[in-house]
C-alpha cells in the first residue's frame, strides 16, 4: 500500500516565506519596506509565543515589524488610540492585535477599528464579507494554510465531500467559505451535529478545528481520507497535540498534519503574504496618486 503522506507545514512555510523574501527585496528596492504592527495585551504564555514567531518571521522575510506589548489592565480607549495611530502611519502595513484579549476590552470594537487595508488577519466585518463573496485582497490566515497544504497533498478539492469540525469566526466558518470556493461540498460540524463520527467518515478532506485534545480518531476516517488538524493541545504532561489522534489515523490517512509542524508555521507563512500584499497595496495606490 501507498504510504501516508505527511504533510510538513515548516517545510512548505519556509518555501513559501523564501519567495514572499524575493517580492519583499524588490519591493524594498523600489522604495517600500512593508511594515507589521504586533499588539499583545496582558501575558498568555501561548499568545507570547505566536506574538514572538510572527517578529521572527518578519525579520526573516526582511520585513519592519514593531511590537505593543500592553498590561493586563489596559483599557480599551487606550488600545483604540493606538489602533488610531497606527491606522494613520504610511509605514504601517498590517496591524494584528493577538487575541485572545483581557476580558474587560471588547474584541469586536478593536476588529472593527483596524483599517480595513491593513486588516491582515481578514477578521473585520468587511474583509470577512468580501471573503463571502469571492472578492478579497486577504484571506484568512489559518483557513489560507490549510487550503495551501490540501494542494501539497496533490489532492484537488473540487467536488470532494468536506467536513470541517468547529465553527469558529477565525477557523471553521472561513475555512469552509475556502473549501467552497474551491468547489469543495462542505459539511461543517460542531459540539451539537448528530453522528459527528459518521459525518467525518464519509469525508474526503477533513479540517479539524474544535479544540479539543485528540477528538478525532482513526475509526472516524475514511480511508485515503486528507487529514488536516488545526488544533494545539496540551495534554497534563504539557505534551502539544492536535485536535486528531494522530496515531490512529496516520495509517488511513492518504496526507495528514503532524501537530507541531504542520498547519502552524503555515498560518504564519500566510500572515506575511497578507502583510506584503498589504504593503504592495499601498505602495500602487500611493504611486497612483503622485501621477
Ligand atoms: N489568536 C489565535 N490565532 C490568532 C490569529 O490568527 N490572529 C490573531 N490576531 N490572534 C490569534
């Protein structure tokens, strides 16, 4: 039998960020640095590291990054003001405020701040809409690697049967909103979907994204099913895993993610294609008006 492929999301990030360099070098030469603004506020351990991952990419692709890092006890106005300022530089390309945020600031009204152009998550209303109908500058950061990592498989997704698990704003619903556009049939499932075993079973391509440590296990998967896992879990020894048991599954599997080192470095890898856009944007838009 075939072995499974196991798709390496640090390899295809790394590709991916190589040729996202070349653009950002010819860019920078024509006298445009694209800019990423990083906000964190408060300390969550895990957000630390994204925030940190995100820099270093940055740094690698020889894009300008600046990091807020704000207490805990920051206020929303004072978040907003800065969102404001940032809104405003030329030199700003992408503001991405890591979430999740203290319960005291309302996540919604700091989305709905950010310029919609330097939006590089895709998270405000706008972006979110233009996503729905086809017609977007940036996608989705998480949902945008995964579709990337379906096409390494070498599995094209028109016409597959698709289940997501989760519904989620930043994961589920984008990303069966992709897998359609791609012409994929989408089943989303969630905490309430009866026979969420049997509805996984009869897909071709599954994108898990619950959050819940190891939920889907081989009995669950077709065989020579696509076998994507959006989750990170710590298990009580503080081990990462996924959202799929990865062991149970790899055997039936025709392409599946490991957890670390599949969808992660990809959600990234993506970040900086949006930043670049962003910045390419601007800089066509700004040319536009010197003429
Ligand atoms: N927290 C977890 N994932 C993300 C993400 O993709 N973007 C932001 N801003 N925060 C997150």
């Amino acid at each position: 039998m075939q072995k499974t492929i196991i798709l390496d999301g640090k390899k295809t990030a790394q590709r991916i960020k190589q040729q996202l360099k070349n653009q950002t070098d010819d860019l920078i030469k024509r006298g445009k640095t694209p800019g990423l603004a990083v906000i964190i506020v408060g300390d969550d351990s895990a957000s630390r590291i994204y925030v940190n991952l995100k820099k270093r990419a940055c740094a690698e692709i020889g894009m300008y990054s600046e990091e807020y890092s704000m207490p805990e006890n920051t206020t929303q106005d004072e978040l907003l003001t800065l969102i404001e300022k940032l809104n405003k530089r030329n030199d700003i390309d992408g503001i991405l405020v890591q979430s999740p945020l203290p319960g005291h600031i309302n996540e919604t009204a700091v989305i709905d701040a950010i310029s919609i152009k330097k939006d590089v998550d895709a998270f405000h209303p706008v972006n979110v809409g233009k996503i729905m109908i086809g017609d977007y500058d940036f996608l989705p950061c998480t949902p945008a690697g995964v579709i990337e990592l379906i096409h390494e498989s070498g599995i094209s997704i028109a016409g597959k049967d698709c289940v997501v698990i989760g519904r989620s704003n930043i994961v589920g619903k984008p990303m069966a909103m992709l897998l359609m556009h791609e012409h994929g049939t989408v089943t989303i499932c969630h905490s309430k979907t009866k026979d969420l075993a049997q509805k996984v079973r009869n897909a071709d391509i599954v994108v898990a994204a619950i959050g819940k440590a190891q939920f889907i296990t081989g009995d669950m998967i077709k065989q020579g099913a696509v076998v994507i896992d959006v989750g990170m879990n710590r298990l009580e020894d503080n081990t990462l895993v996924g959202d799929v048991h990865f062991e149970s599954c790899v055997e039936k599997a025709y392409a599946i993610t490991p957890v670390p080192g599949g969808v992660g470095p990809m959600t990234i890898a993506m970040l900086m294609k949006n930043t670049l856009k962003s910045a390419v944007l601007s800089f066509e838009s700004e040319n536009r008006h010197d003429n």
